[in-house]
C-alpha cells in the first residue's frame, strides 16, 4: 500500500498553505539558518526555471475531539523548511528569525536589464536599475502595466520589451511548480527516517529527536511553540549566558512565560560540565515522565495516539504535551540541575574533557529526577546516582544506540527497588572477573580519551591525590587548569628505541605531570630520572620535585598507581612496567567504585 504521495503545486499554493496553517513549519533544531546569498540563488533558480527540489511534508493524524468530531490533521514540513521559509521571505516579504534569534526582514533585489538578482545593499538602493525588493513586485498590488513604467520613467534608456518580459517571468515565479512529498500519518518514524535519507542529498540524517521537536513546534491548541523555545532556549543559554538579553529584547511573549522565569538562573551561570542539546534536553524530560525510553513513543502519544485501540484521541495529545511540559520545568529547575552536578562533580567528574558519555549523563539525570519522584532519601540519591553514572561508563551501557537500554531500564527503575535493580547489575557485570581481567585488559589501548583511563582520573580527584612527583598540586587542578598529561617512560626515549604510535602512547603510561617536572625529567628512562629524585631527597635540594622524603615518594607512586618497581626500570622493562600499572589502576577504580 503507498503510504507517500508525490505532487506538483504551484509555488503560491504552498506559501498559501503555509499562512493559512495547513503546513507548519517546525523550527527544529535552530531558526533560519541561510544567508542572504542562498535566497538570492534560490531566486534565481527559479526565475531561470531550474528545479529546486523536493519538500517533504509528513501529516499529522486525524485525531477525535473530546466532542466526538475528528480534527483533520496539518502537514509538517520536515524537509524543505529553509527553502520554504526563504520563499515566504522573498516572496512574501515575511520576517524571519536568524542565527542570533532576531527578527528579520531579506530583502532580494533584481535588475531587469541584466536579469539578475542580488542581496538589497546601499549601493544598490542609489541605483535606478534595480527593484530594490521583489516582494514589492510580486505581492500582486502593482500590475505588470504599472511596473514596467515606472521603471521606465526612471530608466529611459531601457529596452521595453526586455523589460516587460523580464518582470513578466519575476512575478511568475510563484506560478512556478515544487514538488511536495507527503507522507501518511501511520507510517513509523523508521519509515520516515529512511525516506528522508534517501531522498535528501545532502545527507543529513534526522534523529527521532527531530521528529518529537516537530510535533511540539507544531502544535498550536497546547502552545507546542513555546514549549519548543523552552527546549531551544534552556540549551542555548546553558552554553551562551549572554543570550539572555537576546531572548528579552526580541521575544518579549517568551520571556513573559512561566518556562523563562525558571531558565532566567542561566544569565550568570558558566558551569560547563552538563551542556545539553535539545536532544539531551527531550530524551531526559520524556524518559523520567514517560517510563518510557523510545523517542518514537513520544512523537506517538503527542499525536494522540492511543496504543491500545491504535487511534488518535485529542486528550492524550493534551495530557502528553502537559506530562512533557512538566518534564521540562523538572529538567531546567535550577535546585534539580546544581543538585545533579554537584552529585557528578562529588565522583570525580569535575570537567567535560572526563565524560565522554552524553547518553551515560543523560541517563544518570533521568536516574535522580526519578528517584526525586519516588521520594527516595536524598543521600541515597546522591550514591546511586554516582554509582549507576560509574557503572554505566565502565560498562559502555549507553554507548551506540541508546534507546532501548533506557527503554529497559527506566521500566525497571518504576517498578522495581533501585537498590535491588544496582545489585543484580552489578553481580553480572562488575563480578570479580571483570575487575581482575577484563578491566586491565580494557586498559590496554592508547586512545587518552578511553572511559575506563576518564574513570581512574576521576578516582584520582576524589582522592584528592596529588600529580606525579608532585608535593602540593592536586590532579584535579591539574585537569582543571589545563595540565598536561605526560609519559611515565618518556614518549621520545621509547620513540628512539623503536617503538611506535601504539605502544608509547599506552594509557597504562600516561600520568598527570606538572610541565616543569615533566621537563627536567626529559628524554631519560625511569632509572635514571630516578636516581635524580632520590638524590635529590637525600640532599634536600629538591631540583626536580617537591617531595622530600622516601616515604612521601613511594606515597606519591601510590596514588598514581605506578608500581616502585620502575625506579630501577629500563626500556627491557616497559611491557612487565604497563601489566603491572594496569593492574594497579583496575584495582584502584575498583576500590573507588565500591566507595561511592
């Protein structure tokens, strides 16, 4: 059965449809990002009769009001709004909201004589031979009769009838045909998905958090639109504080709204270690209302969808919107979100450069919003969370496609005791065996940015170790300031022994160092950069380090899992030297997981 039909309509019919509603276009992701130039070229294309393209329009179903009538469902342009949004501002002459959120107007100009177009500037408003905007001209308010002569008037000296034929063609170009694809209701979000892909060639590949943002922009009967700038806006200000002044001085109805009271905490807030996407922002909101951890639920039940008679039905539509709604306010109230922080910085986490798991912070917000709603103790909550986060990296829980883990999980988290759920998970998949095998194993790679080397970081700043061969700089201000991590065996001396890429940059050998450490260290093998150090402890002249006894060095090897064997190391050593180190860190984010 086709569940797509194709059509050719008039470019006027469109904008038509566009005004009077029957088409919404969603804002997805951001507002209208082209510059002036493409709708210039967009204009040109279709003066010269070139084909633009297709949009693609996906329609609501028909949903049953609450008195019994059905509601004929719009269509969403899910492709093409760029293209549609410059023609109702060329054509139309509507404003549009640009990069920076303001309200603007494009206006595109257009020289008959040359059959050109151009992007309105000054010089062109000196020049008679330019229309300075073509919205003015076909807006149908000036006949073809009169347009000719007044440009005539002015340009005397201008052929007539290459004149009149060029404006002829400018003011048909709303004649002029686009191809709509419009998809049915009942097709799932894969479906769509796969038709996008196919058809769109640039390749942009939308995410089912698309597909949930035009049902909300879209929505008019529960204020989907403001509900979407709540989503757009918490993000925005979460990275750019300074948006704040944006959203008061070009959206004065937004910034009246409940939503924009509670955002306003972010005009002065720099915390940059949970920086979420609207797509961050949808999943936690819908997950910890919904029970539920598939997005294309959510697109679902904002349609209206009933699941268990596969109708539509106004009034889930509506308590869908307001269970999101509430969603939001949980995910933008400033108590829950310092709270949540907080409880991830207390594990260690102190900067974005050690989480490399959106979707396990994700999740980990989900998991203390719930807990919040089933009323768990609040000291309870900050352990749990910090465990699960812990857990869910070290195993790549939410690594790849997410959804139905968290489908999976947030189930069990309603309807079951946390504390048991963590326990059958961790005895499965945190057993002795993973500790004293897969996990130094895990460690073997070079990749910095590993999760299990981001973990035993974050042990290191609870532990409030200090860095190698340090006396009084801390690891977490040497992650916080910017410190360099640095070779155990020195990545030059391995490098002109013969080892390569792989074997030098072993996360087993990378250590948090302060520079001017790691610079008297040098090129020199452990042994004898360790002979310095020792020497220096028994002369008391603290050449290369601050630690100024045997005991405050062997301290410092322990904390940073470097076994005290390498003081007497070479290069023959090196292999021995990383199972070793491997071993000690496993053991070390072991000892700091069960603490948590």
């Amino acid at each position: 059965m086709q569940k797509y039909s194709v059509n050719q309509h008039l470019i006027e019919t469109l904008l038509t449809w566009v005004k009077s509603g029957e088409i919404a276009i969603p804002e997805i992701q951001r507002p209208f990002v082209w510059d002036s130039s493409k709708v210039r070229d967009l204009m040109d294309s279709l003066y010269q009769g070139f084909p633009v393209g297709y949009v693609i329009a996906w329609r609501n179903p028909n949903v049953r009001l609450k008195d019994g009538s059905m509601s004929e469902g719009k269509k969403i342009l899910i492709d093409g709004q760029q293209r549609v949004t410059a023609l109702t501002a060329a054509l139309l002459g509507e404003y549009v909201i640009d990069k920076t959120y303001q309200r603007v107007k494009i206006k595109i100009a257009f020289n008959p004589i040359l059959e050109k177009f151009e992007v309105q500037n000054p010089a062109i408003l000196k020049d008679h031979t330019w229309i300075p905007n073509i919205a003015e001209a076909v807006s149908g308010e000036i006949s073809i009769l009169k347009l000719v002569r007044n440009y005539l008037a002015v340009n005397p000296e201008a052929d007539e009838d290459l004149v009149e034929r060029a404006f002829t063609n400018l003011i048909n170009i709303p004649k002029k045909q686009i191809g709509i694809i419009e998809l049915s209701h009942d097709l799932d979000i894969e479906t769509v998905t796969e038709i996008f892909i196919r058809i769109n060639s640039k390749g942009v590949v939308l995410s089912q958090a698309d597909f949930a943002m035009s049902k909300i922009a879209s929505n008019t009967e529960y204020q989907g639109n403001v509900l979407r700038k709540a989503i757009d806006y918490f993000c925005h200000l979460a990275i750019s504080p300074e948006f704040y002044k944006h959203i008061v001085d070009n959206d004065p109805e937004f910034a009246k709204t409940e939503f924009f009271a509670k955002m306003q905490w972010l005009k002065s807030e720099n915390e940059d270690l949970y920086d979420p996407e609207y797509t961050d922002l949808i999943r936690v909101a819908f997950t910890s209302q919904f029970n539920r951890g598939r997005l294309s639920d959510l697109v679902s039940l904002l349609s209206g969808r009933n699941f268990e008679t596969r109708s539509f039905e106004d009034s889930i539509a509506e308590q869908s919107f307001e269970k999101l709604k509430q969603g939001v306010f949980n995910f933008i109230n400033e108590t829950h979100f310092k709270r949540f922080i907080m409880i991830i910085k207390s594990a260690g986490f102190i900067s974005p450069k050690l989480i490399r798991s959106q979707n396990a912070l994700n999740f980990a917000y989900i998991l203390y919003l719930k807990l919040r709603e089933l009323g768990v103790n609040s000291v309870h909550i900050e352990s749990y969370v910090k465990r699960w986060f812990v857990y869910s990296v070290l195993t790549g829980r939410y690594s790849g496609s997410p959804e139905s883990v968290f489908d999976f999980d947030i189930k069990q988290i309603h309807n079951r005791p946390f504390d048991e759920y963590l326990k059958e998970k961790e005895e499965g998949e945190l057993s002795a065996a993973f500790w004293n095998a897969s996990l130094p194993q895990s460690l073997d790679t070079s990749v910095a940015s590993s999760p299990y080397f981001n973990v035993f970081l974050a042990s290191q700043v609870k532990a409030n170790d200090r860095g190698f061969l340090s006396k009084d700089v801390l690891v977490s201000d040497l992650i916080s300031l910017r410190g360099d991590i640095h070779h155990l065996f020195p990545r030059d001396f391995l490098k002109k022994n013969g080892l390569d890429r792989g074997k030098y940059n072993q996360i087993a050998n990378y250590v948090y160092m302060q520079s001017e450490i790691n610079i008297k260290v040098g090129n020199k093998p452990p042994k004898e950069y360790f002979e310095l150090v020792t020497s220096q402890i028994a002369s008391d002249n603290r050449l290369v380090s601050g630690l100024a006894s045997q005991e405050e060095l062997l301290a410092n090897l322990k904390a940073n899992c470097v076994p005290a064997e390498i003081m007497t190391m070479g290069l023959e050593d090196y292999q021995d030297f990383l199972v070793m180190r491997r071993k000690l860190m496993a053991q070390k984010i072991k000892d700091y997981y069960f603490s948590l």
